[in-house]
C-alpha cells in the first residue's frame, strides 16, 4: 500500500520532491492519522512541519511521500483501501486531525442577530477547524449556519459554512461544516480543549 516511512519532521526537505504526489502522517505505532494530496510534496511537508496544527504536531513521528501525477485520484484510492482493511478511515485525511465525538448541537438558518438555534443536531467528528453534524435537514451547501455545541467545557458558538451534504440512514443527512468565526475568545479556547482532550485520548488510547 505504502512505500518506505521515514521520520516526520523531514529531516532533509532537500530530498523531497518538488512534484504532485500523496503523503501520509503515521504515529508511532504506524497508525495512520492523515493521508493528503499536494500539488508540490516538498512545499506541503515543509509548511506542516513549520506550523504543524495542534494536535498533529503531537500525534506524527513518522511520514511517507509517494509522487502522482494525480494525487487527489491517489489520495482516494488510499483512503478506499485502508478502509477496506480497517473498516474505518484515518483520524483526518487533510491537514487537520478530524476526531470521532457525539456531542449535542443546534444550527439556525438564516443566521439571525437575536435568538437561538433552533434546530437539534448531534456532532459526529469535530477538529480545529470545522465539524461534521448528523441533521434532520439541512440547507443547500455555502449555507452559513448559527451554530452551538454543547462540550464538556462549556457550550461553544459560532458560525460556520456547510461544506457538503450526504444522506445520513436511516434517515436525516449529514454535513461538513467549516468554522468561521466562534463568538468569543472564551468559545475559541473551549473549542481547543475540547480538540485537545479528543487528541489525548487518541494518544493514550
């Protein structure tokens, strides 16, 4: 499936090369936490390395880069094989960390000034920058949605964009949805432990 692992952060970026490819973050274990397409595998992996995002940076001790002409083609391909193995996919397959976590939500749309959420929905993964929701219906994607989640820090809101929709059985859809502003610090950092604590269980698990 993979060729040969080596230790991440690239001890020699020199020798990375400057083309399309795939790459894959492993920890220690050889547990497979990211696998993401670049249209130039030096520039991706330096970037990471230089600003890795919390908690990646914590969880990745090893990677390996394989060069395609079509990585987003490769980067499926990888993603339907380990799952065919596995029965699961990766913690993320994109640059930051996506944990499984089923905590109580609420969306509203249009987003309004006043007023709450209306809508119950239930998370199913969240990472630094966004979440996926389980619906009972949900707006067309680009949609700006209210948003509330209920961690165990608190009760977090913000906004975000609907990324993408798909049917969620036996009935109800799920959605992608991208973080774009958490309405105050205090929201930013419960938001961060709340990624922090899923991060650790997955470290210790």
């Amino acid at each position: 499936m993979l060729g040969r692992w080596l230790p991440f952060p690239p001890q020699d970026s020199s020798a990375l090369p400057e083309r399309p490819g795939v790459y894959v973050l492993a920890d220690q274990t050889h547990q497979i936490l990211a696998i993401a397409a670049a249209l130039n595998l030096r520039e991706a992996l330096q970037d990471l390395a230089a600003a890795p995002p919390l908690p990646l940076r914590d969880l990745a001790t090893r990677f390996c880069a394989e060069e395609d002409p079509e990585p987003n083609r490769r980067r499926a391909e990888l993603i339907d094989t380990l799952r065919a193995r596995t029965g699961a996919f990766p913690p993320c397959n994109r640059r930051y960390p996506r944990f499984p976590a089923r905590l109580a939500a609420w969306t509203r749309h249009p987003i309004r000034r006043a007023g709450q959420p209306q809508a119950p929905a239930e998370t199913l993964n969240v990472s630094r920058t966004g979440l996926m929701l389980a619906l009972s219906k949900a707006p067309p994607p680009g949609a700006m949605l209210g948003l509330q989640v209920e961690t165990p820090f608190g009760v977090v809101e913000g906004e975000g964009r609907l990324a993408w929709t798909a049917p969620n059985k036996p009935d109800g859809v799920c959605g992608g949805v991208t973080l774009r502003r958490l309405r105050t610090a205090q929201d930013a950092l419960r938001w961060e432990r709340l990624v922090g604590s899923l991060a650790d269980l997955v470290m210790h698990d």
